[in-house]
C-alpha cells in the first residue's frame, strides 16, 4: 500500500512538471511574438492531429491556431508585424515570383 502511495504521489510529480514546462513554453512563445518585431517566412507547419496548427516562422517559435480547415498560412509566406502587438501582415508569392499582400491576421486563433 504505502508503493502504490508513493508511485501515486511520483505520477502527480511528474505530470505536474509536464505542464509547468508546458505552460512555460506556451508562455514565452506568446511573449516572443508580442514583444518582438517579425519579419520572417514560415519555414515548417506541426499539424497536430487536424485538431492545432502551428507555423514555425523560426526554429523554435511558432504561430498557433486552432482553425485547421479554415484560411490558414503556407511554407514560404512572408510575416511581418511590429513590435508590441498581435496584429500580422502576410505576404504571399504570386505566379511572378514577388511577394504582395495577401491578409492580415490577429494571433488569436488566425
């Protein structure tokens, strides 16, 4: 009895330190892209399992949405957005191979 107490309290450890790192990681993400200035292109999308998507405009930061059916980003689209705000341009190639303005976006769920 007092091993399954034990084993008990070791799960609830570590799935306690699951999500603080979890949140943590949430957390810095959001504030990377608030508080930054950002012009960059989306080099990876995470889909994850059609239920989030995220769009790595750098290695380790990303944008997120929950909308995976809706108008979403793609490899190669160009963000750009100012310091202190959550609002983003995207710019997107056209068939003459130059970027232009395609929408612009509230990183709230795009």
């Amino acid at each position: 009895m007092k091993n399954k107490t034990i084993i008990n309290i070791f799960v609830l450890i570590l799935l306690s330190l699951i999500v603080s790192i979890y949140l943590y990681w949430v957390n810095n993400n959001i504030n990377h892209f608030v508080e930054n200035k950002i012009n960059l292109k989306i080099i990876r999308i995470y889909n994850d399992h059609n239920k989030s998507l995220s769009f790595y405009y750098e290695e380790n930061y990303c944008i997120g949405t929950e909308d995976t059916k809706g108008d979403t980003l793609v490899i190669g689209d160009s963000i750009s957005k100012e310091k202190n705000t959550v609002k983003f341009k995207v710019f997107r190639k056209g068939k003459d191979n130059k970027y232009s303005f395609y929408k612009e976006f509230e990183n709230v769920g795009l």
